[in-house]
C-alpha cells in the first residue's frame, strides 16, 4: 500500500511538471506571436520591444538576392516593384491591416517626414494578397503617397515570419542588405540610416550615379563640364538655330 | 520575372523593369485602363504619359504607356491597324514624338486596335544616342503584354461591391 502510495505521489509529481513546461511554453509562443504583432489574447497590452536586425552590408553578404515585388494594389489595379533597378535604397515593409503593432507603421512609412529616412530611400508597402487581406482594410490604411502592394507570393519569397516584419535592399546590388522586426517606429529609421552609412562606408552602391545636382550647383558642375571641353560662354554650339543643330543624326518621324 | 495583370491586360515583366496598370479614377465621365512600365522606380503620382516620370530617366532607361481609349475610337482610321506592331526599329524613335520635348530623349507612338480594344503604345528612350541597346528593351517588353477583350466583369464599375 505504502508502495502504491508513492508511486502515486511520484507519477502525479512528474505529469505535474510536465503540465507546468507545456504551460511555460504554450506562454513563450503567445508571447512570441505578440511581439510579431499577431498574437491572440489582450490586444490592449503594449508591444513588448522586440529584438531588431537590419544588419550593415558588411557583416550580411548572405542575405541574398531580393526578388521583385508583384501583386495587386488595393482598390485592385496591379503593381509591380522592381528592387534593383535603381541606385536607392528600397525599404520593404511587410505589414498586416490586423496587426496592433502594425498600427504606429502604417501611418509612419506612409509620411516620409515623420520617418526622416535618408534621402533617396523608397518605401514600399508590401501585405498579403486579396486571399489573406480584406482590400477594403488594406485600403483605409492607405494615403496613396507610397507603393503599397498586396501580395502573398511577396511575403513567401522574402520569408517573411509575421508583421511587422522589414527588409532593405540594395537598389544597385539587388540585394537584402538587412531585415528583421522593429517594434518602434525611432528603431526602424535610425536602423536604416546606420544602414546607409555603413553602405556609404563600404563604397557599395550608387553605381548609378550620385544624387543629381539641382540649382545653382547643376549650373556649376554643367558649366564646369563644358569648359573642360573647351566650350566658353558665347560659343556659337549653345545657340541651336535648328532643329539639326541640336540633334544631327535625327531621324524623320516614321511615316506610321 | 514578375506577372502583374489587370483590366484585361497582363505583363510578364522583362527584368529590370516595373510596371502597374490601373484605371483613373474618373470625377467626370468614363476612364480606361492605363499600363506603364519602366526601368526606373515608377512615382505614384505621374500622367498617363509619363509626365512627372521622364525627367527622372538616366540615359539606360526607358519608359513605356499602354493607353486605352473608348469604343467610340474602335474603326476609326487613327486605331486602323490591326494589333501591335511586332517590334520597333531604331528609326522608329525620334525626339520630335516626345510629349514633352526633354534634349537627348527619344520616343515613338503608335495606335492600333487588338482583341477589339483601341490602344496607343508611347515609349520613351533615356538617351537617343543609345537606341541601339534600349529599342531591343522596349521590343522585349511590347512582347511581354497580353491583352485580351474587355470583359465586363472586369470593368471597374462592374467590381462585385458592398452596399
């Protein structure tokens, strides 16, 4: 009896611990899911900060190639986006019309003024596509000031885990230069400044030509390209009296 | 290579180049389905023709419009000819066809009817002198469009809506 007794008290004490480690980590996934900003339970609690990885161009050779973004657009037109077909900077965010940590990057990657993004840094919008989204939520989140492109292939392709969830790609490489979660929206555009410096640093990128000049800078450099071609001021090419002066290989308007 | 289709007209965008297509929405009277495609980031807000968007063009760029116009053009002699031509010739591209006449640019325009839908093709080439390397881009994109007859279920006005 005394040994039946124990034996009870032993299997309840090892069930007991095994209930108390699934609880444990049926709790560190709802926690996870939270702070991926798709957890289920009290959507009031405030986002816990969430570990963010933009890492620099040097230390992610790895991150691979960043495929172009297609899909449609949320009043259904279609939309694609291109990565690599510029020297800029493209940052993808992968966001959900659902998610409570989703709300503060609608608003803030649709105001370029508010994020302080680097110059030449697009931002495009990427959600599910129209068989995981509502378009008409999708659509009442948007300004129509940046791409925003539903799409589900987009969210396979770049792995996506959940929202918010962000990748930055190099425009003249083509390639991820970082991704990862950012749970505010301060973390997200100081993450892609440094990203932008260390760019700068490693001399990556621009290989299409620096920002262009404007003003009286654009007047400058012109002028400083045509001395050095030996063309000063009152040289008879810069006043084109016809249409051949200006482009003498030109051809007729096809007769179509 | 990114597929984008909508309104009747699909794309299997070459590489490099992005696109969308779409149909203004209209404050008075009917709009038609717009296409644009182009080597360089496309702005949200451009004209149909690419104005807002050919002065951001490097010499290896290119820009091109699919515009669609009303019924009331189908059998008229501007949208004669029958389909889009199969491809371009460098003669084919002059800066005197440029909507807004941009010094070293090129472009070429052409109507045409195809699956009884009248449409207007205008390209824009970064850089004249270049015709060489970018007509062929421009050929491969013209290549890459499907369009297929206007359906009515695919009309924006006919898009199945809440109350």
């Amino acid at each position: 009896m005394v040994a039946l007794v124990i034996v009870s008290t032993f299997v309840v004490l090892l069930l007991g611990i095994l209930v108390a480690g699934l609880l444990r980590s049926h709790a560190d996934i709802l926690r996870s899911l939270h702070e991926l900003g798709v957890g289920v339970g009290d959507p009031s609690a405030a986002p816990v900060a969430a570990p963010v990885t933009l890492t620099t161009p040097a230390s992610s050779p790895a991150l691979g190639a960043a495929p172009a973004v297609a899909g449609v657009t949320p009043t259904g037109d279609a939309r694609a986006v291109a990565v690599d077909n510029s020297d800029d900077l493209t940052l993808l965010g992968f966001l959900s019309s659902g998610c409570t940590g989703c709300a503060g990057f609608w608003a803030a990657l649709q105001d370029p003024g508010l994020l302080q993004l680097p110059d030449r840094t697009r931002v495009v919008i990427v959600t599910k596509g129209p068989d995981r989204e509502v378009p008409s939520e999708v659509r009442s989140r948007t300004t129509g000031r940046v791409p925003v492109v539903m799409s589900t292939d987009a969210w396979v392709d770049y792995q996506v885990p959940g929202s918010p969830f962000f990748v930055l790609v190099d425009g003249a490489t083509g390639h991820k230069v970082g991704q990862g979660v950012a749970s505010q929206v301060g973390q997200l555009a100081e993450l892609v400044r440094r990203a932008e410096h260390d760019r700068s640093s490693a001399g990556g990128g621009r290989g299409r030509g620096e920002a262009p000049l404007a003003g009286p800078a654009r007047e400058a450099a012109t002028d400083d390209v045509l001395a050095k071609a030996g063309i000063l001021p009152g040289d008879p090419s810069l006043y084109p009296r016809t249409f051949d002066d200006v482009f003498p290989h030109a051809r007729s308007v096809p007769a179509e | 290579m990114a597929t984008i289709g909508a309104h009747g007209i699909t794309a299997r965008l070459p590489s490099g180049f992005e696109g969308r297509i779409f149909v203004r929405p209209a404050s008075v009277g009917v709009t038609y389905p717009v296409g644009q495609f182009a080597t360089f980031p496309i702005p949200d807000d451009l004209g149909d023709f690419g104005s807002g968007a050919v002065t951001l063009m490097g010499p290896s760029d290119v820009f091109a419009t699919l515009f669609e116009y009303g019924p009331e053009s189908l059998g008229t002699a501007l949208f004669a000819r029958p389909g889009r031509p199969t491809a371009f010739a460098e003669t084919d591209f002059s800066p005197m066809t440029l909507r807004r006449g941009i010094p070293g640019q090129s472009g070429t325009q052409w109507f045409f009817t195809e699956s009884g839908r009248p449409f207007s093709f205008y390209a824009v080439l970064g850089s004249h002198a270049q015709r060489p390397t970018l007509v062929p881009r421009v050929n491969t994109l013209l290549s890459s469009l499907t369009l297929s007859p206007a359906a009515v279920a695919d009309l924006p006005a006919a898009r199945p809506q809440w109350n």
